[in-house]
C-alpha cells in the first residue's frame, strides 16, 4: 500500500505548493508498476477537499484526486468526515526577552528595539530568540503539569498519545531533537538518537 497524504497537492492547489504531487501518477506507473496493472492499494487522504463535492456540478477536488491519482474509486469507497479534531490541541505560546533595563518582557525583535516601558534601547539577538524558543518548548513537552504534554505519552502501552512538532529546517528539526533528548531518562529519546 503507499498512503499520499495532503492528497489536495494533486489538485487545484497543487500548483503553487507541491508540483512533485502531479508526478505521483507517473512514478507509480513506471517504476513501481513498469507499465502494468497496479497491484497494490492507494490510499489518499486529505483535510482540505470540499465536503459538498457530490452536490456540485463543478469538478471537485476529490474527483479531481481520483482522476490524477488513477483511482478505481466507487461513491461508497471515499470516506467523507468532519473536519474537526477534539483530539488536537493548538496553542500559542508568547515569546519574548526581558528587557536588560526594567526586566519587562520585550516581543519585539531580533535587531535594536525599544522597551515599550523604560522606553531604553536594547539589542536582541537572533540566537537568543531562538534559545528561549527551544527552551520553552523543552518545558512545555516535559511538563506533567496540565497544560504540559508529557502527560500524554506516559501512559500505558496502547493509550500513549503522539505529537508533531513542526520545525522551519531540518537544521532547526535536528536540533530541537538533540535538545530534548539530553536526558537518556526519556524512552522515546533514546529510540530517536541512536537514529542519528
């Protein structure tokens, strides 16, 4: 089986975010299948393909992904479910550096700034946004207070929950990974780097 997830890059958006999506079809049937019938199953899935599709006369995005992806699909085959989550959690953390003057805290930055309080100037660098970043994620997927996620891994086997973490690089994704894993006392942690 290959599972394509965010599917919709086959689609009407595909164009801008994931151009590789539209070869899918074709490396599927050239190298995996060299020209044969496929004999394994696809599986597509997609957050943001419109709910309504069958009761439009435009194309859809999922006849569109049905169509680009070669899929032999009957109505009864895709599976339509709402778009909320209870299970995920979304959150906005504030970052900010204390002010060297008043010790008030600064979201301003990186570069010269100026204390909204005292008024003084200051410099903030860009390592130091990035450290208080990776700290306050440290702290917060360590946490076993209720607004912490370590509580949701150390659970029993089966009722363990997981997380992603979304970083902009893979430098970046490396290193919030070697932070969190300096204490070999965390399981996961210790499956993770000896990857690396």
């Amino acid at each position: 089986m290959i599972a394509i997830d965010e599917a919709h890059c086959v689609s009407q958006w595909g164009h801008d975010f994931r151009t590789a999506y539209f070869k899918l079809k074709e490396w599927i049937n050239d190298y995996l299948c060299e020209q044969r019938k496929r004999a394994f199953p696809l599986l597509a899935l997609t957050a943001t393909a419109r709910k309504g599709y069958m009761a439009t006369d435009e194309k859809s995005t999922i006849e569109d992904i049905i169509e680009k992806l070669d899929l032999n699909l009957k109505s009864s085959d895709i599976k339509l479910t709402s778009p909320e989550r209870p299970e995920l959690e979304l959150r906005v953390e504030l970052i900010g550096l204390p002010c060297p003057n008043c010790r008030r805290l600064s979201l301003d930055g990186p570069g010269e700034v100026r204390c909204q309080n005292c008024q003084k100037p200051f410099f903030i660098k860009k390592e130091s946004i990035r450290q208080i970043k990776l700290s306050k994620l440290i702290q917060l997927l360590d946490s076993s207070a209720k607004d912490g996620l370590r509580t949701r891994w150390d659970q029993p086997s089966g009722k363990r929950q997981r997380g992603i973490i979304y970083c902009r690089t893979r430098e970046e994704t490396e290193n919030v990974l070697a932070a969190h894993c300096r204490n070999a006392h965390r399981p996961f942690c210790r499956t993770l780097c000896s990857w690396q």
